[in-house]
C-alpha cells in the first residue's frame, strides 16, 4: 500500500478526502500524519494525541464490496483487523468497544472513524481514519486511556507498527470481496466488550439504564436486553456506555 506522510495536519480523514477527490484511482492509499491538530472522533468527539508518540492515519478505500445498508461490516472488519494487528505486537486483552473503540485490559487504546463517499448511491471509497495510541504516557483528564508502552513497558517504533496494521488492514480487504458479512458481523460480536454482562448505559436525558449487551444487528444496531426481558435496538447517538 502507498503510503504517503506529512509533517502536520488539522485530520487525516478530511486530508484524505480531499487527495481522493483529485487522485480517484483503484488502489488503496495510506495518508499518515506527525502531528494532527484537529482529530475526529465518535459523537463528534475530538481525537487528542500528542505530535510523534502515535498514529494518525487515514486509509483510502476506493470501491468497498460493502452495500449502503451493510457499511457497519467495513467498519467491524478493520476493527478485527486492528486486533489481530495488536496481536503480532504481543498486546493481548484486547476488546471491540461498540461500535469501534479498541480496547486493551479495558481501556481504550485507539479508536476507528470511518466516513464514506457515496457516488450515485453507492460507496465510492471509503475513508478509514484510525488513532492509535503507541508510546504516549499522559492523558491529561483521561483515566481510561492507554497506550502501548503503558500496555507493554516498552515504547514501540511508530512505523514498524503501521506496517503491521497496514499488512492486516489489506488482508481484511481482499477478504471482503468473498467474506460472508454475516460472518464478519459474528466475529465482531465475539470480540464485543462486555457482551453477555450487566452493564450500565447514560442516555441522551441525563439518565441511567442497566442491560445486557446480546450483540448488533447487520446493520450495527447494539441488541441491549432491559428490564422484563425486553430487547432494544440502539443508535450510536442514542446511548453510551460506561465503564
């Protein structure tokens, strides 16, 4: 995969919609960042992260095999392929946090935001904006973040880790084209934090909900079972889980 690096960016994901729209081409591009100012995240969340201790990065997708209706799958897959990636790094007690937080011994490392360029109807390319937290320390008001090195003890070179997620993330890629999304979907469950346990939820009003987390539906709904055995289907704007 190409791979293209620039010294400061406000997001890669933006920087990366802007490439595609004057470089359209089939083959998959990385754009990766020293410094970004101005990171996306989940719930129109900002994405801090200290200049040259981690990855901010941006793959560009042209012609996803993944329908409208079934873009959660692209999104579960990179988040498989991020775990796998982790794997070969020797971080373990890894865990997908709905819908696409990674998380190491239940905190969270990196996160996945992807934003997809629909072309009469359908995906024209999709953008899979990643952070990853490597080698930073200190998250100034964030007790449930960590990083690698805090993971491992060790600090972690920073390109040698993108090789390995980029390695997976184009494996995941050719699956896609034969991968039953289905499939991909239950992997995705299997990996799910807190799947299967009480959990306790804050909604939009202020207040709390206690469930069970069963699992999604094809389109990335989370499947939460309520009071009286009740299951709910929700949007990621319509809950938040806590932990």
């Amino acid at each position: 995969m190409r791979i293209i690096k620039v010294s400061a960016t406000q997001s890669t994901n933006s920087l990366a919609r802007e490439w595609y729209q004057s470089n359209k081409n089939e083959e998959a591009v990385c754009i990766t960042a020293f410094e970004q100012s101005a990171g996306r995240g989940q719930r129109g969340a900002g994405w801090v992260s200290n200049a040259g201790e981690n990855l901010t990065f941006s793959v560009i997708f042209p012609n996803p095999p993944i329908d409208v209706a079934a873009q959660f799958a692209l999104s579960a897959a990179v988040g498989l392929a991020l775990l796998d990636a982790l794997k070969k790094l020797n971080i373990f007690s890894l865990k997908l946090k709905w819908p696409n937080d990674i998380l190491a011994g239940n905190y969270k490392i990196g996160g996945i935001l992807i934003e997809n360029i629909l072309v009469n109807g359908s995906i024209g390319a999709s953008i899979i904006g990643i952070g990853l937290n490597v080698n930073q320390t200190f998250f100034q008001d964030l007790p449930q973040a960590s990083s690698l090195k805090l993971i491992a003890g060790n600090d972690f070179p920073t390109d040698e880790v993108l090789k390995y997620i980029l390695v997976e993330l184009e494996q995941m890629l050719e699956d896609l084209k034969s991968q039953s999304h289905i499939e991909i979907l239950r992997k995705y469950e299997g990996e799910l934090f807190r799947k299967d346990k009480v959990s306790t939820f804050l909604l939009p009003s202020g207040d709390y909900l206690t469930g069970i987390i069963l699992g999604i539906t094809s389109t990335g709904l989370l499947k939460v079972k309520v009071e009286d055995e009740v299951v709910q289907t929700f949007e990621l704007k319509q809950l938040k889980l806590l932990y």
